[in-house]
C-alpha cells in the first residue's frame, strides 16, 4: 500500500511541477491559511528539516517565483515566508490530484469498509500524536 500511495504522490507532485520537498513546504503555507505566511523556524518545526535545508529550501522556491520573503512587520530582523499565487495554484492542483488519486485507490473498498479503515487509522495514529 505505502507503494501505491507514493507513486500516486509522486504523480500528483510531478503533473504540478513540484518535487515532493517543494510540496511539503507550500502545504505548510497552505494550511497556515491566508495570507498563507509563517517564519522560516515555524517552517522547520512543520517540516522537520535543518535550519540550513530549509534555508536552501526557501531559497529555490523564491528562485522558482512560489513563495516571497518579507520583512516581519513587528520584528524588524525577522522575515515572514509567503506563497505568492503560482505557489498557490501549484500546491493547490497537486492537493486536488492527490486527493484524487487516493480516491481511486480506496474505490475498490464499500463505504463501510472506509469508514472502518478511517476509525482504525484515526486509532492507530493516536499513538503518533
């Protein structure tokens, strides 16, 4: 299954142009909600990677016009990380495709069998949280 469930991000990322480090990154954005803004260190916590990694991280997805640093307006030697609309339409066709993608993989199962599949996934992962 965790086959599956990979090719099928790996497709959603590639048909959005993204590579899959890219994606963690705007969906972290994403989910911060408009203006779609967070400093690079709650960058790190969300993605768990080094300071140096995600400085690098930053830095290509600026170069690729997805993302836009500012100064933070209450820190003067802060900066604030912000998903311009290329980023956005980006994360959000690959949100969609992978949504769907996984769609397609629990077809197969009857509307019982997924909720059931949720219930037990939701208990499993409580030991995670």
């Amino acid at each position: 299954m965790s086959k599956h469930l990979d090719r099928a991000r790996r497709t959603a990322f590639s048909r959005s142009e993204l590579a899959s480090w890219e994606f963690d990154v705007l969906s972290a954005l994403r989910r911060a909600g408009t203006p779609y803004e967070l400093s690079p260190k709650a960058l790190l916590q969300q993605t768990l990677v080094s300071s140096g990694t995600m400085t690098n991280r930053i830095d290509r997805l600026v170069d690729r016009g997805l993302v836009k640093r500012r100064s933070a307006p209450n820190d003067g030697r802060g900066i604030l990380v912000g998903m311009t609309p290329a980023g956005l339409t980006r994360v959000d066709a690959a949100i969609t495709r992978l949504v769907d993608a996984e769609a397609d993989l629990l077809d197969t199962l009857s509307a019982t069998d997924q909720e059931r599949l949720a219930g037990l996934l939701r208990k499993l992962s409580l030991d995670f949280d």
